[in-house]
C-alpha cells in the first residue's frame, strides 16, 4: 500500500510545532469522516495511520462490528494492528480519517487531548470537497468536537451519542452533512468496551436510515449498512 506519512510535515516539525505526520485517508467512495485531534507522539504508535496506538481500541471495535471479533484487526503476536487489511477494508466501507488540527503544540509529554494548543486547524471544508458522498462527520472527542464547531460555524456542541446538521453543508447528492458525536476509543475514557461497540454501531444504524438515498437524475445513490458488516456505496438504476 501506498504509505500514509507525510514525510514533508514530519521534517519541519521544529520549535515545539508538530505539523499533521499523516497524510488524510480519503476514499472517493466515503461516506463517513473520522475526525480526530491529532495522533499521538509517533513512539506510542505502532503503525503508520489512523489510530496508531496499540492500547486504543479504535480498530477493536471496528472489527466486533463488523466481524463479530475484537481482534480482527489484531496481529497478536506482533503486538500491532493489521495495516494492510485495515487500509482494505476502510476502502471497500467508505471511511475516511483525518484530524481537525493540522499543527499542535503539545503543552504536556502524553498523548491527552487536553494538553495539546491548536496552531493551525484543519480546512474541513477542503476535506468536504474531496468527499462528494460524505454524509457525516464523526468526533470521538471533546476537543476535536469543539474544534469542528468553531471551524464550521455550528452553534451547539453535541453531547456524546447525538448529532447536529452542520449549517449550509450538503453533499454532492444533497444530503445534509451532519456532525456525529461518539465516545472516545481511548482506555481512558470511562465506558466498558462493549457500551463503545454499541455506541459505534449506532452511526452505521444512522447512515442506514430512508433519509440514506437521494435521486440524482436517472440514478440512485443507496447506503446499505446491516447490524453487523455495512455494504458499500452503490449506485443503481
């Protein structure tokens, strides 16, 4: 696969200043960006893309959605993440991932949320537009939740578990964009693994709802996503 570092950032990561070390993942088919803060310090990662650290149970919980096993995604022996078949499968469902900070400041040497100062915020709107079938934006914490607000002008901050549309934001099919609001996947934050996994669940249930099809001359734009492994984007006449 093609390497996700952005090795150009990485280098002029000086003074303090850490600019994004990835490049954005966007599937032309995506229905769903992944918004996060900014990764953590590259000695806590153990692959090169999205959600690095071992010990965050981001890819556990995809892979109990969608395949009924937690470690699916999990090279046990290892003691990392299946890259590979993580990039695959984020392609074949449509995920994208990126950060709402493009430049951070990290106030303290750990990997929390809270100690990092946004110098430059991501251009969402720039991410938007290389999505033309993104029908949500997905937070999983306080900071990047209030990040996205400022950045596109949404004037309620929506509680864990709930969305809100984001103001004058449509897609190429004419949905509405929303903002969905997830717990955190980081061991940190205080809620068993399998409450996550059903919270998880409920934005595929979300992207599965009549609203998830719009005419488009003479075809079709469908989302079908089941309980337990979301089908792609498709298009049918």
């Amino acid at each position: 696969m093609t390497s996700c570092l952005n090795t150009e950032n990485i280098a002029r990561s000086t003074d303090g200043v850490e600019y994004h070390p990835l490049r954005p993942f966007l599937p032309a088919n995506a229905v769903v960006l992944f918004l996060g803060s900014f990764p953590p310090q590259r000695k806590r990662w153990c692959m090169d893309f999205y959600y690095p650290n071992f010990i965050n149970d981001h890819w556990r919980i995809e892979g109990q959605i969608f395949f009924g096993d937690r470690n699916h995604f999990v090279d046990q022996e290892a003691k990392c993440f299946k890259l590979n078949e993580i990039v695959a499968f984020c392609r074949e469902k449509g995920l994208a991932f990126f950060d709402t900070s493009t430049a951070i400041r990290r106030l303290q040497d750990n990997a929390s949320d809270k100690f990092l100062e946004v110098v430059e915020p991501t251009d969402i709107r720039a991410l938007l537009e290389q999505l033309p079938h993104c029908r949500a934006i997905v937070t999983t914490g306080e900071k990047a939740t209030q990040t996205i607000c400022t950045s596109l002008g949404i004037p309620v901050i929506p509680k864990v578990n709930s969305s809100v549309a984001i103001p004058h934001t449509f897609n190429s099919d004419g949905w509405q964009i929303c903002l969905y609001r997830l717990p955190s996947s980081s061991r940190a934050y205080p809620l068993s693994f399998d409450k996550k996994v059903e919270a998880y669940r409920k934005i595929f249930e979300f992207l599965d709802e009549p609203s998830g099809r719009a005419e488009r001359g003479n075809y079709s734009v469908i989302i079908r996503w089941s309980a337990s492994r979301p089908q792609n984007l498709t298009k049918s006449k």
